[in-house]
C-alpha cells in the first residue's frame, strides 16, 4: 500500500526530515523496546539519557543533549515494577523541565493505578487522580497516552490529555483473518469501545454481567446477555491481568454453546499466574499490544503482540506539528491498516 503523503513510506513509517529531527524523543527503563520503535517510526533517534538506580533505591537521572526550548516527548508506562517506572517518570518530567525544555509531554502507554478511579469503598483513595496530580506538579505540560481503565481519568488532569486506543488496530487484526459467526463479549465497564469493536468487525456484541469480589483479583460472572451460541467468540477488554476474571468468561461461554474463543486487549499485564492460565485454558489466541513489554518467560505460540508503536509515533507528529490527533480514529482506516503491517525494518509483517 503507498501512501498520498510524501513523507511516509509503504508501510506508514516517517521518512527522516527536518520536522522529525525536531522531536525530542526519551525513554525510561519501563519499556525501552517501544521507544525504539516509535524513533523508528518517526525517522528519528532516542535522546540520550542516563536512568539508573542507586545501591540505595534512590533513582538518579542526567539529560546527555542539550534540550534547552525543544519539544520533550518522554515514553514511560508505568507498568512492572510499577512504583520503580512512576517514579522514573516523575524524575525525568522535572530534570527535563530544569533543563529548560520549552514543553514536556509525558507519553504513558499504560496508567498504572487505573482501576482505582473512585471511591467505591468508605476511606479509600483516589490513586489514579493523585497520580495524575504528581505528572502535573513534576513539570509535564501534556499527556498523551492509551486505553485508560476509564476515560473519565481524562478529567483528573488539568493538562492536555491524548488518550489513544488501539480497538482499531485490534478490531483490523480480526478482520483480516475472516472468521465467520462472531460475537464479541465485554463487560459493562468496556462496553463502550467494545460497541465499536465489533461495528467494525460487523458482529454482534453480548455483555458478561460480573462484579468485584471484595478487593481481591478476582469477579464473580453473574449472567451472559446476548445470543452466544453456535458462534465465535471474541472477548475484549481494556487489560488482561491475572487472567482470572477472563478464564471465568472462557468457561462461561463454553456453557453457553461457543464452541471457539478468542481473546485481546490492550494492555498484557499479564501477572502471576496469567500465563499459566491462558495455556490451559481452551482460548484459541490471546491477542495484545506492546504497551507493557513482554517476558520470554511470557511468550506463548497463542500470545500474538501488535506493536503500537506506529500510532503512537503518529500522534507524536501531529502533536508536535500541531494537527488533529483525533483524526486518526475517524478518516484514516488505510492508516491503520499500514500500521498493522509495520515493522520496525520498515518491511511486511
């Protein structure tokens, strides 16, 4: 596929120019493998910097380049370990911010602390807001991130918040390997993009009733709503965790007549014992994204990982160049397409 513009290659890279040698790009330690690829995308190099920890805990970081009046973009999720990667973060925001940058956008891929967006329990924090409230008062100027647990933790900051998804990717992945008699199965709490999920894949969409066992990992599946049986099935979500609450889902389906199953979301948590139980479970593919990095000790031949690197490098350039990012959600189909067969060769997946 080639496309109109005359700065992107076949597959939806950036050529190198003098607008991408502008963009400031670093990394901290949470992810550096999608910081590559983004600087890939864009035609560009990762700033030096030095992020370490020393003997005694205390994380210490120094800007290698001059960064006096540029545009900062800094790619940390916060995810394992996941204070150790929000406090890097936060280190880097301020020794960016006295060094003079002229804006800081802090691109988080993954918000740790998404869950906890309410008080849902008596004496009980809000940790998504104070997290918010720290990536303000460190020196960020803008936020751009993906898939938050909720979106109205877009309303915690009193900065600019991109938040991308990746249901369009996800959604195009599924298209392309054309499977007949789907159905695709959320919860209420993702119900929203699930709706759109599945527009796109042209099925229909049946909800998993479910609520919190106390504050454990763990939900209780009360009733599927929707007609299941005889099709495949897709469940989606925002992350997989503990994989507990989707192999309750798995089974519940299997009850229910669905005779394939298919799993993806966003974020891979992915913590203990998730991957043990994906492999015993009867999902045919587990399908997630490169937000949070992936183990060896993780990999499995039904884990498929798309990168979003290409998406996320695309918003870089158009925050910096000052163009709409929510047109890529809305006008850009082929863009997505592109995106789903880059590699950071710059060749076909």
């Amino acid at each position: 596929m080639q496309s109109t513009a005359p700065d992107v290659n076949a597959f939806g890279a950036r050529e190198p120019g003098r607008e991408n040698e502008s963009i400031c790009l670093y990394t901290g330690n949470a992810n550096p493998d999608l910081a590559g690829k983004i600087a890939a995308y864009l035609g560009t190099t990762l700033g030096r910097c030095e992020v370490f920890e020393f003997a005694n805990e205390n994380i210490f970081v120094k800007i290698l380049d001059n960064v006096r009046e540029r545009d900062v973009f800094l790619v940390q999720p916060t995810c394992s370990p996941v204070q150790k990667s929000i406090m890097e973060l936060l280190i880097m925001i301020d020794a960016f911010k006295r060094a003079s940058a002229g804006r800081i956008t802090a691109v988080v891929p993954y918000y740790a602390y998404g869950r906890s967006d309410k008080k849902d329990q008596p004496r009980v924090p809000i940790t998504a807001r104070l997290i918010a409230d720290m990536i303000s008062v460190a020196g960020a100027d803008r936020v751009l991130t993906m898939d938050l647990h909720q979106g109205q933790i877009q309303g915690f900051f009193n900065i600019p918040v991109d938040e991308l998804t990746a249901v369009n990717l996800l959604s195009e992945y599924f298209v392309q390997k054309q499977i007949q008699d789907l159905v695709v199965v959320t919860d209420l709490g993702f119900a929203k993009r699930a709706r759109a999920f599945a527009e796109l894949l042209d099925a229909p969409l049946a909800i998993i009733e479910k609520r919190r066992v106390g504050n454990s990992d763990r939900a209780e599946l009360l009733n599927v709503i929707g007609e299941v049986r005889g099709r495949r099935a897709i469940v989606v979500d925002d992350e997989i965790d503990t994989g507990s609450t989707l192999l309750e889902t798995v089974r519940a389906l299997e009850r229910e007549g669905v005779h394939e199953i298919y799993a993806c979301a966003t974020h891979g948590v992915l913590s203990s014992p998730a991957i043990e139980r994906i492999s015993e479970s009867a999902l045919a593919e587990v399908v997630i994204t490169d937000t949070i990095p992936l183990s060896a000790a993780k990999h499995l031949p039904r884990v498929k990982v798309l990168t979003v690197a290409p998406l996320i490098g695309e918003a870089i350039r158009r925050i910096h160049g000052g163009e709409s990012v929510g047109a890529l959600f809305s006008s850009e189909m082929k863009l997505v397409q592109e995106m789903l067969l880059w590699d950071h060769d710059g060749e076909a997946a």
